[in-house]
C-alpha cells in the first residue's frame, strides 16, 4: 500500500510542477536578419583578426595577406552597409524566417 | 520497490509524449501568430500570466499567449522527465544492493557476493539496465538542455522536441519491451545468476557510461541541428550553442571507446586491444562521423560553407550511434562484446527508419536554407583540407560499417555467412590514417580562402626536413636497440606503415610546434614575456585552436603506439617450476603455480620470474578465474607495462594429464603510448573548452567599412 501512496504523491508533485505557472514567462528575442547579419559580421572580424595574427606570425606571405585581407574587408563592409540599412529602414517583424 | 520503479517509467513516458505534442502544438501555434517586435530600448519579452488577457483583445495575442505557456509546460514536463527516470534507475540499484532477486533483472544479473561496485555497475550490465541507463542520459542532458533555454528559448524548444521524440522511443522500450522490473515468475530464489565475469573488472564500471554518455550525447547536436533545420534558423548560432555540448560528447566517446580497447585488452586475453570486432566497430562509426562534424563545423561557423554536409555528419553520427546501440542487443551480427541480446531489434529497426524518413522530409523540405555562403577558392586552403579530412572520415566510417554488415549482407546474397576480419579492415584503415596524418600536418599550416605557393614552403620546409630525417634515423639504427629502431620498410609491409606513420607523427608534432612557437614569439614580442608565459597567455587567447592542437599531438602518440604493433611477438607454453620461456630480451621462469577460492569465485594463478640481461626485475602472476554464480571462466592476464613495450601473460589452462599450467606470453611494444595519448587526447578537450581570454589585438575598421555607398545583398543564412 506504502508504494501505492508514493506512486500518488510523485504524480501529483509532477502535475503540480509542470503545470502550476506563476509569474512571468522568459520569451527571449526573436531573431532577426539584422541579429543575424551582427553575427555574421563579428564572424568576419573573428577571421580578419585570425589572419592578422597569422600574419605577424610569418605564416601568411604579405602578397596573401593583402588579397585575403581585402576580401575580407569587402565581406565586413557588405555586411555593415546591409546592418546600417536594417537599422535605418526597418522591415515588418516576419516572426520566424520560414 | 519494483511497483515504484515502473510507475516511474510509465510516468517518464507520460511526461516525455507531453513534451513532445504540447511541445509541438506550442511551436506550431507560435509560428502561425509571429511575436510581437520588441520594445525599444529593451531586446527581452516579459509577461504577466495573470494580467495578460486584461488589455489585450486580439485572438491573434490570446493565441500566442496560450502557446507561450503550454510550451512553458513542455519545457517543465522534460525536466521532470529526468526526475523520474532518476528515480526509476535509483530504484534498481537499490534493488540490487538489496537482493531483491523477485525482480528478473536482479536475479539474472548480480549475486548476492558480488561486490559493492559491481552491484552499482548491474545498472548497465544488461539488455533492460542498459536502456534504462540510455534513458537517464539521454533524460538528463534533455535536462541541461531545458534550464540553459535562456541562451535561445525558441531554438531550444525545437531542439527539445526533436530529444523528446527520441526519448520516448527509449522509455517505451523499457516500459513495454524490456522493463527492468519484470518480476521473476515462480519461488523466490536464494541467490542470483551473477554478473558475466567479464564484466567484473574495475573498468567496466566506469567503460559502459562514458560510451553512453558518447552515444547519447549525439542527440543533443543532431536535436539541435534538426531543430535549427525545421525552423529555418537564421545563421550559425546554433552551432555555436552547441560546439561545448559536441566536445564534451566526443571527449565521452573517445574515452569510451578506448576504456573499451582497455578491457578487451586487460580482460579478454588475447593480446590485443582492437580486433575490429562488431561492437568495437559500432563504437567507432559514431565517432569517426562526430570527428569529421567537428571539424568540418568549424568551415560553417567561419565561412558558411558545407551546410547540407554538415547537417548529414551530425544526422550520421546521431544514427549510426542508435545503430550502434542496435547491433549490441538485436543479435544480428554476433560479437563477444554483446552482453545483452534479445528480440528488440524490431523496435530498433522501425526506430532508425523512422528518423531517417523524419530527417531526409526536413531536409528536402528546408534544403533551400542550407545554400554554402562562398564557394572552395583554392585546392590549397584550410576548407579544402577540411574537406579531405571529411572524406577520409567517411571513407573509413563506410569501411568499418561495409565490414560489420558484411556477413549478413553475404548471408542474405549468398546464403552463408562470410566474416571479414582484421586485414580487410586494416588495409583500408592504415593508408586513411596515414593520409589523414598528412593533412593533420598540413590542415593547420593552410590559410582560409587559399595558399600561395611561397606560404607553403616557407611553413613546411623544416617540419619536412625533420620528419625525414627521424624517419632515416630509424632505419639506420640497429634493431637490437628494440622497436622501433631498425625500421627497414622494404622487409615487410608492416614495417613501412610503421615508418611512414612514426615520420608523418614527427611531421604533425613538428608543424604543432610551430605553431605555438611562431605564435608565443608574436606574444611574447608584445609583451616582452619569455617564450613559456607567451605560448601559456596565446593558448588561453584561443583555446579551442590551440587544444585541439593539443588534440592532434595526442592522436600522433595513439599513432606511434598503434604503429608498435607491428613488432608484436608471442609464445606459447606448458611450464613447470623451473622451466624458462625467452621472448624479445625477457626470461620468464616458473617459480610455482597455485589455486585460491573465495565465495564469488575459484582461482589458479602461476608465480614466473621475469630476468631481464640475467637480472630478475619482476615477478608475475597470470590468472584464471571460475565464477561460482554464473559456472563462467574468465581470464585475468597480467601486464608488466614499460614506455618500451608491454609485457602480457596470460594463464591459459592446466594441462589435464600432468597438472602443468599452460602460459602464453605477449611482447607487445609501445602500447603504453596509445594510453598516455589518450590522456592527451583528454587533456587537449578539456583546454579547448576554456572560455578564451579577451583578445587584446584589435583590427581598426577601415574608413570604407563604414562608407559602402550601395549596399549589395549578401549571403544569407535563411
């Protein structure tokens, strides 16, 4: 019988946990293009930042080094001018990008 | 306690279905009625439960309110998920601690001598224990998983749903097919089965939850991954999210599979630590997959490239790990590792055709979202040699999986079984592992995008240098310095693969080198720090470059260990007191041999003096247990283990007509390496799970970032 009761009272401790919701709910933000452009752009400064270090390292000759640098310069402005886009001209929330 | 066990399960099957349809209903409804844009000045959302539909009036808002909390209670019926499991697994252990042998599972599994240890391990050592201990893992890092939500609420709800999903199936294997607390039909017996004696060594204990903990933790990068997929998530943050969770994994399964190659070579006696058997192998797939996905992620998270390849890496992993978990129990290919067989390959099999069906509707569905970013610039560049390094991942994974199946795919073609054994197996594997140590070598030394020519002789010239000149050296030096000394390549295939990998070995600790060398000597230019400090403050700067750095130098001493192998000798022999067996530049003689019971088993063992250049150095004592419980024999091999090489004896019998125990002796060179390699292994995860330190060097953003006067679209990650 002793087994029966605990049986009992782990079920209505469950039900109460997980349906018993005071307060307020963590929503968080939904995510947006130019959130995901900000990601993009700091991924761009990651590597700049790597081929930089790489190349004071003398791992990358200086002709590399100015061409992938470039590129990657022309990746972060692209990026920057769509960011500055976004955030001077805001687009209708989508809600999720499907 | 049986009662409250079940009710557990049933409990946690319950809780998992919810989290899994109100999880989905939650998700569904969100997407219909899309959140509201934040308020400025403030990224988060907050809202009152109870003052909620007050002010607002619109279905549309009622709606995603509603959503909002039963995706709440999803969220919380997951977590209570672990509870109960938790309590299902300390209810068996207890049982077990108890001998409660009403319960099948117990009785067929422990005994009432067995020790404290092994009475914890009975958890895992069979088919119902198992996957209830697969459920407590997979429940618990579902658990982890549900209180970070933090980090993305609405990524980790897709990503909890997919865990529920596979966390139902487990609990209703052991709530409908193999439930651990089957009750014992018939009187109540006095003492149990036992445990298998080969199960009843240290390292059982603590094998058996770090593969799992590998296995199951695959889930969470494929949950997350599938996830990110089903919702078309924006960009690579969920890979970032997950990059600690797969790490940690890999390490789990790293550790498990080569705890796995401990045993077998501690325990089963023969000699050797791999023997390519089906279990061994099931192990492995996972892991060569989830090795190819960490580093091919690494092309996603920098340059957006190998989406759709990466999304089947991490779906293979994820697969072939429940594949794995199948071939132990379904019986269908027969190993001496499988413990536990029975008849729920069914399940296993409508399960991984499921997932499979689930994930290819995903991915054909939402392929359009995983376009690569920019495209493989040169042949020479750190993506091409990732690329490389993938192929040959999937190569050998294919290998390995075509050799497992082979003798029922034989058996169905032919009609006989055909078993394909170590060399199938290792003339493949052995040029994969060779090649793969070249672009370990080469990877790292490449720049992203491309490589000029200059580059590459400038970075290779002298770990090249170095590597051939060790590589002469071994073969011009005498063979009686032991291996591997004497390396003459055209004697024997053997010996060139031990050459090449023991030169491409000193290839890849060079190019290591180098590279915390080139980079301490910026650092400590900067900051006039000595050489040590610098590589101590670059290797905190990026921790994950420069562990996995780490990572590469332990899988070269693995290597180098596993190139021992080729100089393996061993004799066979019936001894009496006084005889004297000679293997490599070891004398072993027999002092005595004796027996020993004890309530869980019956021991013979024989006492040899080891001599070593006419001087004894050692005493051993090989072993031969018969367990009184199971009626089973189980080898105990005694290992005297030197950087040089392994010296293995094992009892293999007594003769019957004149009582003289038969010994085998193993000489088996640099296997110690594989083992200190693996610590290096460990050691290089665990650094490369470090938060960095802040990177002091900044690159100013040129003038024209800022002053791009069309904007051009760029690649987008949805």
């Amino acid at each position: 019988m002793m087994w029966l009761i605990i049986c009992l009272a782990l079920a209505v401790a469950t039900f109460f946990y997980v349906f018993y919701l005071p307060g307020r709910l963590f929503l968080g933000p939904e995510k947006t293009r130019a959130g995901y452009l900000r990601e993009r752009k700091d991924a761009v400064y990651e590597n700049l930042r790597d081929l930089n270090f790489e190349h004071k390292a003398g791992k990358v000759p200086d002709a590399d080094y100015t061409s992938l640098k470039s590129s990657l310069q022309d990746e972060a402005a692209t990026l920057l001018a769509e960011i500055a886009r976004l955030e001077t001209n805001p687009v209708p929330q989508k809600g999720t990008r499907s | 306690m049986a009662e409250i066990g079940s009710f557990a399960l049933l409990l946690a099957l319950a809780l998992s279905v919810y989290t899994f349809v109100a999880g989905i209903v939650a998700l569904a409804f969100q997407k219909q009625t899309p959140q509201p844009a934040p308020q400025s000045g403030s990224q988060i959302t907050h809202r009152s439960g109870a003052s909620a539909s007050v002010n607002d009036s619109s279905l549309v808002a009622l709606l995603r309110r509603g959503s909002e909390r039963i995706g709440e209670t999803a969220r919380r019926a997951g977590i209570a998920t672990f509870a109960a499991v938790f309590l299902a697994a300390v209810v068996l252990v207890l049982c077990a601690f108890r001998d409660d042998f009403s319960i099948a599972y117990i009785f067929h599994h422990s005994n009432r001598d067995l020790s404290g240890p092994y009475k914890f391990a009975v958890l895992w050592s069979g088919q119902e224990g198992s996957l209830l201990f697969w459920s407590l893992l997979l429940a618990a890092y579902g658990f982890v998983l549900r209180l970070r939500y933090k980090t993305d609420p609405r990524l980790f709800a897709y990503a909890s749903v997919v865990l529920a999903g596979v966390q139902i199936f487990f609990l209703m294997l052991v709530n409908f097919a193999a439930n651990p607390f089957g009750i014992l039909e018939g009187p109540l017996r006095p003492d149990g089965s036992g445990l298998n004696p080969l199960l009843q060594y240290p390292e059982m204990v603590i094998h058996p939850p770090m593969l799992y903990l590998g296995y199951v933790g695959f889930t969470v990068p494929f949950a997350f991954a599938l996830g990110a997929l089903i919702m078309k998530y924006p960009g690579e943050k969920w890979i970032h999210i997950t990059r600690r969770w797969t790490m940690v994994t890999w390490a789990f399964l790293t550790c498990g599979v080569f705890l796995g190659a401990h045993w077998a070579y501690s325990v089963l006696g023969w000699g050797g630590y791999w023997g390519w058997d089906p279990v061994e192998n099931a192990s492995l797939m996972p892991w060569l997959t989830g090795t190819a996905f960490l580093h091919s992620v690494m092309m996603q998270e920098k340059r957006g490239m190998l989406k759709m390849w990466n999304m089947w890496l991490v779906f293979a992993t994820f697969w072939l790990a429940i594949l794995g978990t199948f071939l132990t129990r379904s019986g269908i290919i027969s190993s001496v590792h499988a413990f536990a067989q029975s008849s729920i390959g069914g399940w296993f099999a409508w399960f991984l055709a499921l997932s499979f069906v689930v994930f290819v509707f995903f991915f054909f569905k939402n392929k359009s979202h995983l376009i690569s970013e920019h495209k493989l610039e040169s042949l020479m560049s750190r993506e091409s040699s990732f690329l490389f390094n993938n192929l040959l991942f999937v190569l050998l994974c294919f290998t390995v999986l075509w050799g497992t199946w082979f003798p029922k795919i034989s058996e169905l073609v032919q009609g006989n079984k055909v078993t394909v054994g170590g060399p199938f197996y290792n003339r493949v594997a052995i040029p994969v592992a060779l090649l793969l140590l070249i672009l370990t070598a080469i990877g790292p030394l490449l720049a992203w995008r491309k490589t000029s020519l200059e580059s590459l002789k400038r970075n290779f010239l002298w770990p090249t240098v170095g590597a051939i000149a060790v590589a002469i050296f071994l073969m011009l030096t005498p063979q009686k310095w032991g291996a591997p000394f004497g390396l003459k390549p055209w004697q024997d295939i053997a010996y060139f693969y031990s050459l090449m990998a023991i030169g491409l070995s000193v290839l890849v600790t060079l190019t290591v080198a180098s590279e915390f060398y080139r980079g301490g000597r910026v650092i400590s230019k900067h900051t006039g720090q000595n050489m040590f400090a610098s590589m101590v403050q670059l290797t905190h700067r990026n921790t994950r470059r420069y562990g996995g750095y780490i990572v590469h130098f332990g899988v070269v001493v693995v290597i180098i260990g596993f190139a021992g192998s080729a100089f393996n000798q061993d004799k066979e022999m019936e001894m009496k007191s006084g005889d004297k067996l000679t293997i490599g530049a070891y004398t072993l003689v027999c002092r005595s041999s004796t027996e020993d019971d004890n309530p869980n088993y019956f021991s013979q063992w024989a006492i040899l003096d080891v001599y070593k250049g006419g001087k004894q150095i050692d005493a051993m004592t090989p072993e031969r247990r018969f367990y009184h419980a199971s009626q089973q024999t189980s080898t105990m091999p005694f290992i005297r283990s030197t950087l040089n090489e392994d010296l293995y004896l094992v009892f293999e019998g007594v003769n019957q007509d004149n009582g003289r125990p038969i010994l085998r002796a193993h000489l088996n060179p640099l296997v110690m390496w594989v083992w200190m390699g693996v610590w290096i292994i460990l050691g290089g995860t665990i650094l490369a799970l470090v938060p960095n330190a802040p990177a002091p060097v900044r690159v100013p953003a040129p003038a024209r970032l800022q002053q791009q006067a069309q904007p051009a679209p760029v690649a987008t990650g949805d």
